[in-house]
C-alpha cells in the first residue's frame, strides 16, 4: 500500500528532520568531509597518490620534505605522501568489517538476553561484565598471542568478538525497556514465537541505540586495529597502512621525523573524525 | 517587593502564550482572562493540549524554553510577573507562589531525604536552620502525616504515592504562598487515596486562607475543591461561573458535551449510548477564525464561523463565550441513544470460570499473595467488572486468565474445559477465546509498525488468514471500530489517543474473542473520546456477543458498562454482585469506602469514609478479615482472627463480612443514600 500522497509519513519526517539536524552541524560536516575523503583514498588511492607507494622506490632515501615529496621519502626511497594517501585503505576495510562483526554478534547476543532474561541473562552478563574489566588492547594481544597468527582476518574476528559484549549490553539495556511495553505481550498473546518477537517487534524500536553504537565503536576499532598493527599484529607490510608505517620507522623517529608524524596524523584525523560523526548522530537520536 | 494594594490574589489579562515549534509560532492560549480573589479556590478544567499547564507554567514564568508569553499580564499579588527575571524572579518563586506537579515522585528528589528537602524549603526563604528542622516537623503534622519524624528520616522511594503527595504538598504551604497552584495533584493517586489528598487540601485552605488554583481534567475533584472553575477549550476561556451553576446549568456547547460525555448518576449501558462531542480538537497552533469550537458545535452557524463571541454573562458571575448560550443546554446530542443489549442469559454454561484461583509471586525470599481463592464466572455476552485499589489483584487476575503467568492454586475454565496455565501452552482456538486491550495505546501499539501491518499480522495468526480473505476481513474489522483507510497506512505516531485506543480495540477483535479483558481502556483518554470508546465497546459487544472483564478505577465507567461487579481488596474477592446491587448496597464496608472515595460532579454526595492506613502489604497480609486494619465497621476481636467467607447475602450477591447484610443495610442506610456517580 502506497502511503497517502501529499503528507510523508511521520517515520520520513523523523528522519528528514534528523538528517537536517545533522547537516546542520558543523563538527559533524567537518567530521564527515575528513572521513569521506579518507574513504575516496581508500577507494581510488592509486589515481590520487602521485607516485606508486610501494613499488615507486627510486626517489632519494630519507629526504626530508621537498616540493617533489612533500611529505618527504622513507628508507626504501618510496614516497611518503603517496604511502600516506593510499595508507588508509586496510585500516577502513578491517575496522568496519570488524565493527560490523561485534555489532551483528552484540545484537543477537543483547536481544537473547534481554528477552529471555533467567540463568542465561545472569551467566552471559558476567562473562560481559569481566570482559569490559580488561582494556581491549589487552585481551587482543592476548588472543593474538595464544591463536599465533598475525593475518588481519585474525585481528577482525577478534576486535569484533571483544567489542560483542560492549554491544550487547548496551542492546540489553534497550531491549529490557521495550520488554516492559505492551506491545510485546500482545504479540504473545497472538501466539507468536520468540524469534518473531525479538527480530519483527523487537529489533526495529532498538536500532538507534544500535547504530549509535556502531559509529561509536568504528572509531575504537580504528584505534584497535592502527595499535595492534603498530605491535606487529595485524596489517603487514609491505601494506603502505599507516600504523604498519609508523612500526616500521618509529625507531627513526629523530631524525626522520616526517616517517612516523605524517601517517600518525592521518590516524589521529580519520579517528577524531569518526567521532565527531558518532558525537552527531548519538546527539540526534537521543 | 511591589506590593500595591489589592483586591486580587491572581489576575491574568487576555494572556497569549505561543510554542515556537519548527521555527513557527504556534499558539497555545489565546487571551485568557482570569482572576482569583484573595482566599478563593478556582478550577481550571479542559482536555488534554487545551492549554490548562501552560496557564500554570506562564504564572511561575517556567514556561519551556520553546515558549514565551506574546501578549496580555499577569499579576499575583500586586506583583507583575511577565518579563520578571534574575533576583526577582527568583524571590517570587520563593516566596509568593507554589507549584503541585502531577507525579509527587518526580518532584522530590529521590537521593535526598525527606528532612533535607523540607527544611530546604524554609531555609530559602531565610529561616534559620535549626527553627527550620522544627517548622518542617510542623508543616508535616500540618499535612496529616502521622509520624513526622520518620518520615523525615526517609527517601522518597520509601513513601507511597499519597504520603509523596502530601511531602509536597507541605513544602509547597512552607512559605505560606500567596498563590497555590495545584496541577492535576491526583490524578496518580487511587480513589481512596486522592480523596484523603482532596480533603487535606481543602481543609488546608480553609483554614490557611491559602489562594487556590486548582487545575484537573476531573469535573468531580473540581466540583469537591473549587467556588469557581473556568472551562478552557483550544486555549480560549470559554465559560466561567460558579462551580454549581457551570455544572448544574451549563451555557457553553463544550461545556455542555463534557458532562454529558461522562458516565454518571447511575447511567447503564442498556439505558442507551453516551453524548460525545464529535471530531477532535484543533491542533497546536492551528489558524481559528470565528469561535474556537465551531468546528465540532451542532449549534453553529455563519455568524460563529466569522465573528467570535465575546463572553457574554449570562447570569450572577457566569459568562459564557457563545452566541447561542441560550441554546447551549438543549444541543442536540451527537449520538443516537438508541441501543439494542440482548439480555445476558445466565441459566447456560459460564464462558469463562475460574475456581479457588490464586497467585503467589516470589519476591526476594518473600511470599507475596497477590490473589488468593478468586472463583468467578463470566457469562457469554457479560461484563465483569472489576474494581479495587492498586495492589488488590486485578490485573494479576486478568494475567491469570489470559495465561500470562501461570496460577499457583487453581485453574481457569472455558466453556466447561480447563485451559492450560500458560497461553504459550494453548491452542490457537483458546487464545483467541481470551484477548485483551490494553490501558495504554502507546505501550500497547508497536511504534515501528503500521496500522494495517499490526492488524494483519492479528488477522493471519488469531484468524488464521491471509491474502484476500485477510484485506476482506481488515475492511470489516475497520469499518466496525470505525477507522479509515487513511488510518489504516499510519503509524501509531500519528495517531490520537482515541484512534490508537481503535486500533488496540480492532486487534483484539481480530480472532473474533469471546472474552476481552479490558485493562483500564480509557483511563488515558479525555472523557470525550472514552465515551466514544465505551460506546464502541458496548457496540461490540451487542453485535458480537462477547464477554467483557472490565477493569477500571472510575467507579462511574464501570458501572456503566457492566452487568455484575467484583470488588478485589489485598487479593481476595470481597464482595460480587450485579452492578446495581454492588452501588446501591447494602455494600461490603470496603466498597462502601471506595464510593464514598470518588467526587462526583453532581455535589453533595454521600459522608466521606475515611479509611485508616495505608493498604497492607500483600507479603505479610493482615490476619482474619484482610481489611479489618482498615475497615471502618470493624466488629471486634473477630475480624482478627476468622476470615469470614465469601456467602451469598442475597441472591447473586456475594459478600465477605461478619457482618449479617441486613446489619449493613441498617448501617448504610441512616447514611443519606446518594449514589455517586
């Protein structure tokens, strides 16, 4: 059924309205643009990047920044500017996918727990509950450590699974609230299952908290994946990553400093950028 | 302070208010006009968005930051109040005007004490903190409250709704306020509960001479509190009078419909339909030419649709805002009185029964009997009404029937065969038998959901149907709860509470029910829309012949619509019996005390029943007769220590007392016999 012409519906007024909100603000525009022009590098790197990043290595080595580098060339003779543009592109496939992961395993976990509730509730909110006592840092090493594998799918599954119990007590939390609304005893009065409650009536009402949550922890896994990578986990080279960059060089630090700096501020940009989006949208939805 | 000499405690000048909502003005109140002497209580009375809290919010200049005063004054007590800021607004605030909230627990702060907040209240005015411990030690006595000093002691999780209220009521008297605001201070409350409250505040200004502005939905607790009552409607004062005179010879259309609205003096279901007032109010800010109620006045003409009635006085200090005053009290009603209720047949099988049914919840180590030994029955085509204070079992009762929670004694029958405890258990026939309709629409309603989403998801699983025969069988359910097409492609957002009422009604309906147990379905709605609603209940019933277990606190509704009432008191049923019988007695001294609990519009009334206490816990529940702590009629020793049984007094009347019934129909009746309404 096509909804009345000439009046949206209030569900697209609310998020007209929520767009414009967010539009209109301006950390949230500059947060965006930094974010969206980092995804283009990711995408279409080789074309912007004015030198090959990996394979172009015969520039002088260790040049500080000229007008031909600005950024100046590493050890190898590579340039830098060109290793920093298209740096981004491992970093912005294993966070999200890694995001995505917890938030898709939070959610399923959050929404079992909060609607059956009992022993099942109790247990897995422990586990949670000692998970979120350790950093993050920590338990990936760990994990990294005891599985001995450095591949970055290695690093995805396991961000994803720590941030799992960050999502799911924070899909609980909104869960255990719709719980106590009627609508989900009239859906069982009417002889539905649980798996249709929880996905059909459920799930819709607790989406915002949900996607506040991924934003928010985007900009952690970025964070997460850019120190593992800096650990030696992770992204290897000769990815041009930028974490992966400043491993390499962090030791030369003084005094080729423009090595390390130029790839540390492009993480430092993309993860306070994300952030300031996340601020945006949680700020919308609450 | 400017205190000039004056003859008015309040006075309000054609006030515009106007909320700034996606960058327009859209106005609220439209040059009201109202004063209030020294010492008089005056009720503002209207539907909900009428404009009634934002008067109240516009005099304590604590109007929301999206609204703002565009025109007219405001003086209390001298003082002009509009435009007042800084220092001066702050010591108005403190020292010449109060404010009541609705919800007593949202106005005290829940991490401090009662004592810290008490003394607070006199401290800011100055008074020094060691005569402030001992003046919040009175202004608790003062507002009945039995133990001041441990009340102090406590948080205010650990009070009742009443004790809360009276908390803030003594804090607001504190400073001894020129001007007494009180915002729908019940409406929370139970009846038994609301009238202690009411009485309190009454005597309170009596005695303290406090100026009284008393705001409710409630034309029963205005007609109790108020000498005066104005009638806003859409923002626009549009009657004004005595209590008496507005009640008794209304001269407004509006006010006209209101009352007629209400279930009251005793009116039934079979003697035919409720008044309604027909369409909805304008909304927020909505351009009015002419008379602000034209647009739902049976009485209005091309002259109301143009030019606007000033208020016109039509008798001592009564003034009404219509062209037609005179005309106002023979309106012609919006609804047909016609009705057609077949006679329920109880000489058949029960449709539903239920013996010895009782639940005990596990609450921390603790047994909490919340229904104990209820054995009931309803007929096909029946409505039980269910009454009692919060705490007495009904919704427990209602959760048992529908198998929400499983009973712990007992089982429920329908149609001669036990049903299982839990409705996850049941066939989909027996769950379709028993739906309900929920007090609130909005929790009731998924959000994310479209009304025709909703519906056909109930018609597929209750009726088992799908593709055509299901749009088939939405038109029939829409048209008969009367919700449009348009309706129908919405979402509960976009809503009135009246539709949305519709729609949970329509979902309910979907399996064809036998039995729907109606959880306080009108107690969120404006009286005008709960007479629509009850008449399509009643609608529903006549055609469909279904039962109906009726819950609700408003002793008026539920006689109206039911056949026989069950009074539920601490879990166990005292007393049942046909309608008629229950409210024109003799009654169990419990029900007694309930009726004689609820204001009615029509005055007088019967002498107030106090009831001592608060209502015990249902973990440790009194020996004997559960209501002898309180009962007003108690016997002796008796009542103690043997719980009489439920017997059949008379026929079909069930009571539990020691008391023999014609003993309490001596008893009631050298009380002068007024019913309520």
């Amino acid at each position: 059924m096509a909804p009345t012409p000439g009046r949206p519906s209030e569900a697209r007024v609310a998020r007209g309205e929520r767009a414009r909100l967010l539009v209109r603000t301006p950390s949230v525009l500059i947060g965006a643009a930094v974010v969206g022009f980092w995804i283009v590098c990711a995408l279409f790197g080789e074309w912007i990047a004015p030198h090959d990043p990996v394979f172009d290595n015969t520039f002088p080595f260790s040049e500080p920044p000229t007008r031909d580098h600005p950024f100046g060339t590493d050890t190898n003779g590579r340039d830098v500017f060109s290793r920093v543009i298209v740096g981004s592109r491992d970093v912005l496939l294993v966070a999200p996918a890694a995001t995505l992961l917890g938030t898709v395993l939070g959610t399923a976990l959050g929404l079992v727990t909060g609607y059956f509730r009992g022993a099942v509730d109790d247990i897995l909110s422990r586990i949670v509950d000692a998970v979120l006592a350790l950093p993050l840092i920590v338990i990936a090493v760990l994990i990294v450590t005891a599985v001995d594998s450095r591949s970055t799918w290695v690093v995805t599954v396991i961000i994803g699974v720590v941030f799992t119990p960050l999502i799911a007590r924070t899909v609980r939390a909104a869960v255990l609230t719709e719980a106590q609304l009627d609508y989900i005893e009239a859906a069982r009065l009417r002889g539905e299952g649980s798996m249709y409650v929880m996905l059909k009536e459920v799930l819709p009402n607790v989406m915002p908290p949900i996607i506040v949550e991924f934003t928010v922890r985007l900009g952690y896994a970025i964070f997460a994946v850019a120190t593992l990578t800096f650990l030696g986990f992770g992204i290897q080279p000769p990815s041009p990553d930028w974490a992966a960059q400043i491993n390499e060089y962090w030791n030369l630090i003084d005094p080729y400093w423009w090595m390390v700096a130029f790839p540390a501020l492009a993480i430092a940009s993309l993860v306070v950028c994300v952030n300031l989006v996340a601020d945006g949208i949680r700020e919308v939805y609450e | 302070m400017t205190a000039a000499p004056t003859t008015t405690a309040l006075s309000v000048r054609d006030l515009d208010v106007v909320y700034r909502v996606r960058g327009h003005d859209r106005q609220v109140l439209r040059g009201v006009t109202l004063e209030i002497a020294p010492g008089e209580s005056y009720g503002l009375v209207g539907e909900s968005g009428c404009g009634k809290s934002t008067a109240a919010l516009a005099i304590v200049q604590y109007l929301p930051p999206n609204g703002r005063v565009t025109g007219g004054a405001i003086t209390v007590a001298g003082q002009d109040v509009v435009g007042m800021r800084g220092r001066s607004l702050r010591r108005y605030r403190a020292g010449t005007v109060s404010m009541v909230y609705q919800n007593p627990g949202a106005a005290l702060n829940p991490a401090l004490r009662i004592g810290r907040q008490v003394v607070e209240a006199f401290t800011i005015r100055g008074v020094p903190r060691g005569e402030a411990a001992a003046r919040a030690r009175d202004a608790l006595a003062l507002v009945q409250i039995a133990d001041p000093g441990s009340v102090l002691e406590r948080y205010p999780h650990q009070l009742s709704g009443g004790m809360q209220q009276r908390v803030v009521i003594a804090m607001a008297l504190a400073k001894n306020p020129e001007l007494l605001i009180l915002d729908e201070p019940t409406t929370g409350l139970d009846a038994t509960v609301e009238a202690e409250v009411l009485d309190l505040v009454a005597g309170l200004q009596r005695e303290l001479h406090t100026t009284v502005l008393f705001i409710s939905h409630n034309l029963g607790v205005i007609a109790k509190m108020c000498s005066r009552v104005g009638v806003l409607y859409a923002g626009r004062l549009v009657e004004e009078g005595p209590v008496e005179t507005v009640l008794e010879d209304p001269r407004h259309p509006y006010t006209v419909g209101l009352l007629r609205c209400i279930p009251r003096g005793g009116v039934r279901k079979d003697h035919g339909r409720l008044d309604t007032i027909p369409g909805s109010p304008p909304s927020l800010g909505d351009e009015i030419s002419g008379c602000v109620f034209t647009a739902r006045c049976a009485l209005a003409d091309d002259r109301c649709r143009v030019e606007e009635p000033p208020l016109i006085a039509v008798g001592a200090a009564h003034e009404s805002r219509c062209w037609y005053h005179e005309r106002a009290p023979d309106l012609p009603r919006a609804e047909a009185v016609d009705v057609a209720l077949p006679a329920v047949d109880r000489s058949g099988d029960p449709l539903v029964e239920c013996e010895d049914l009782g639940k005990i919840f596990q609450q921390r180590g603790h047994e909490v009997h919340a229904l104990s030994g209820v054995s009931a029955a309803v007929w096909p085509g029946e409505t039980l009404g269910l009454v009692g204070e919060s705490g007495s079992g009904k919704t427990t009762f209602a959760r048992l029937l529908l198998g929400i929670v499983p009973p712990t004694t007992g089982a429920v029958q329908l149609d001669g065969r036990e049903l299982a405890p839990r409705y996850r258990k049941r066939s989909r026939e027996d769950i379709r038998a028993l739906q309900i309709v929920f007090q609130n629409p909005d929790s009731a309603l998924n959000r994310r959901h479209g009304v025709r989403r909703i519906l056909l998801r109930s018609l597929r699983k209750l009726a088992g149907v799908s593709g055509a025969e299901a749009e088939r069988r939405l038109a029939d359910l829409a048209s008969r709860v009367r919700i449009t097409e348009r309706t129908l492609t919405q979402k509960p957002v976009q809503l009135s509470g009246g539709l949305k009422q519709r729609v949970a009604i329509a979902r309910a309906f979907a399996g064809d029910p036998r039995l729907v147990v109606c959880d306080e379905p009108t107690s969120a709605l404006d009286v005008s829309v709960q007479a629509a609603i009850l008449n399509l209940l009643v609608e529903l019933q006549a055609e469909k012949r279904v039962a109906y277990l009726f819950i609700s606190h408003d002793l008026g509704v539920v006689r109206y619509i039911s056949d026989r009432i069950a009074v539920l008191y601490l879990g166990r049923l005292q007393e049942l019996g046909p309608a008629e019988v229950v409210f024109e007695g003799p009654h169990h001294p419990y029900t007694e005390a309930l009726l004689s609990a609820v204001p009615t519009i029509d005055g007088g009334g019967r002498e107030r029943i106090k009831l001592e206490g608060e209502i015990p816990s249902a973990a440790s529940p009194p020996s004997g007769c559960v209501f002898h702590t309180r009962c007003p009629r108690k016997l002796g020793p008796i009542c103690e220590l043997e719980e009489p049984p439920l017997v059949e007094a008379e026929p079909a009347h069930f009571m539990r007392c020691h008391i023999p019934i014609d003993e309490l129909r001596r008893l009631q009746s050298k009380e002068p016999q007024e019913t309520p309404a």
